[in-house]
C-alpha cells in the first residue's frame, strides 16, 4: 500500500481508505448501503489493515452515531498509533435549532460526541461535512484551530465545498495563523469529473489534497449495471433515498464508459471497479480514494486496485470516453491553456 502526503501537511495517509458508512446501518438510506454487524466491522477492519490500509472514515451523522460506534469498538484491538481515524460533523445530528451547522455550539458539542462514540482522545482528520452560509467562516476555524491547539483535533478538512467556500476559508486562516484545511474530502469518479473544472486547480495551488469519496460513481462503475439489464436486486440505487440524493448521470453516458472499461479489463485482466480506481489514483492531487464494502470478498476485490497503474494508452482512452462539456466559465477557459494549462 503506497502511502501518499495529505495535502501540503506532514500526514501521510495509505492511497486507500476505508469508509465506515456501511457500519451499523439503522435507517433507510444507510440500510440500502448495507447493515454491517459489529463481528463483520471487526473482520473488515482486520483485512484492512493487514493490506496496510489503517486510514478508516466515518461521520457523525452516519446512522445516527452508529457508524462511530461500530467503528471504535472495532479499532480497539489495535494501538491507537497505529490507525488514523477520520470523522465529520455539520449535517443535522438531533433536534434543537443548534443542533445543525458549523457553529462554536455545534462543533463543540458534537466532536465531544465523536470522541466518545469512537473511543479515542483525538482524531486524526476532522471534516466539516458541508459549507455552512449560516455561521461566519471566521466563528467555525477559530473553533477548530482551538481544537487543534488542544490536541482533540490533528488535522482539519472539509468537504463539499465550492471553490469560493474553500479559498475564503484558506484565506481567513492565513490572515489570523490558524490551522488551514489540509485535506477536501470531494465527489470524483470516471463518471463525476465536475472535481477537475475548478476545485482541482485550486487544490493545486493551495497544497489541498482530495479524499474521494464514492470513487465507483455512486454504485454504477462496480461492473453489474449495464445497459438493456435491469438494476442488481442489491443495488443501493433500488432506493428512492440513495438516488434522489446522489449524483445522476445519463444512463447512456455511463454504458458509454462501461463499454470502454470492458474493454481495458479484457486488456488488463483487471476488474470494472479496480480500473475505475486505479484510474483515480493517477489523477492530480489525490491522497486517498475512500473505499466502502457490503462484504469482505468486496473489500478484498477493490483492494486489488492498487500495486499497479494503467498504461498511458489505457488512461488516455479512459479519458476521453468519460469527458463531458463545461459549464462556463471552464468552457471558455479551456480553449486557452497557454494561460490556463491543465493540471497534471
């Protein structure tokens, strides 16, 4: 497992990591990712890091605090130096006017929460889960780095945001020397590139790494949805829940891709997903793709994306199949990359 720089911080997180989503299902949108019992975390959390993926994500809001839970108890069997633990907070977590955001109140109360729940004296990695317009972004990093000052928190992230919310808050942290955001935890995939039109640029230019989350699409690069086939009678897309709140591609676009990664895969000998990741892992500013698994031969199946790299030929035909028009102003942009060269 290659170990990668988090960001322009000293964290060296694994390209992998595991997200704990599906850890303690126990509410509609979170069942229709799966209902890992606390035995089966504690497999997977063995075979994690036993391939030497000790990098683990969760949230607070992630069944109510379960996921948190499931995820503690299952780190217990290993020394605490041995992990890093991510975990978010600012989606709404119980009722009350406050209970929701990235406010002082919020934040304070709910890494105390984090805390408790994961059974550690710090996290390694916090995020604040989505920009929030209601609280000064000054009242939300002062709180933060007064937890990074404390050692409750080592490094800070967010994810989510657009470009402005990410370099107004790089800037509030330059101007006061606060802890700046290391990490941006984003939607990336082969068939969700919106990541490359502004947010990877700026990443580049503010030493911000990504953590991808939902690498496969949102479940549709994982090699069983395919055209003129109906929907897997497990797919998390079965649920009204999942779909309406995830990304949605055209149908056609995503067979399109399907198609051309059948074909590196009968090149390859490697699976859909494995390809959809290692084609990620080659991608600008990328620290860590965050991996989720209904079962342990699942997990085993995408740790194989990593100890190898797609050819340039592979890449380049990847590429060109999954790109799509830009919005303005990347449109315009593009056309001009003598002064606005691509990242690479």
């Amino acid at each position: 497992m290659e170990y990668r720089q988090l960001g322009r911080s000293g964290l060296k997180v694994p390209e992998l990591c595991f997200g704990a989503g599906t850890f303690g299902g126990n509410n509609e949108f979170f069942k229709a990712w799966a209902e890992t019992t606390q035995a089966e975390a504690d497999r997977i959390v063995g075979i994690c890091m036993d391939a030497g993926l000790n990098f683990f994500d969760t949230a607070d809001v992630y069944s109510n605090g379960a996921s948190e839970e499931v995820l503690g108890k299952a780190l217990k069997a290993y020394k605490r130096e041995d992990v890093l633990i991510s975990t978010k907070t600012t989606f709404r977590f119980g009722e009350g006017a406050n209970n929701v955001g990235s406010s002082r109140y919020h934040i304070l109360k709910q890494v105390e929460g984090s805390l408790k729940r994961l059974g550690t004296d710090h996290i390694d990695v916090y995020h604040m889960h989505a920009f929030d317009a209601t609280t000064p972004v000054e009242e939300t990093l002062n709180t933060l780095d007064k937890l990074v000052r404390e050692g409750k928190v080592l490094y800070i992230a967010c994810s989510n945001f657009s470009g402005w919310h990410l370099m107004k808050s790089l800037s509030v942290s330059e101007r006061y020397g606060w802890a700046r955001y290391v990490g941006h935890q984003v939607y990336y995939s082969l068939i969700g590139r919106d990541y490359e039109w502004e947010l990877m640029p700026l990443a580049l230019d503010q030493g911000v790494g990504a953590l991808v989350w939902s690498p496969l699409g949102w479940g549709r690069l994982t090699g069983k949805i395919r055209r003129g086939q109906p929907l897997p009678k497990d797919s998390r897309l079965q649920t009204k829940v999942v779909l309406d709140n995830g990304p949605r591609p055209d149908d056609e676009y995503v067979y399109r891709v399907v198609d051309v990664l059948d074909e590196v895969a009968k090149e390859t000998g490697k699976t859909i997903p494995q390809i959809a990741l290692n084609w990620l892992l080659q991608r600008p500013t990328v620290s860590t793709l965050v991996i989720g698994a209904r079962n342990e031969e699942q997990l085993k199946a995408n740790l194989g994306a990593v100890g190898w790299k797609l050819s340039a030929e592979h890449i380049a035909k990847l590429d060109a199949v999954s790109a799509l028009p830009r919005a303005y102003p990347y449109w315009h942009q593009v056309q001009f990359t003598e002064r606005n060269p691509l990242p690479v």
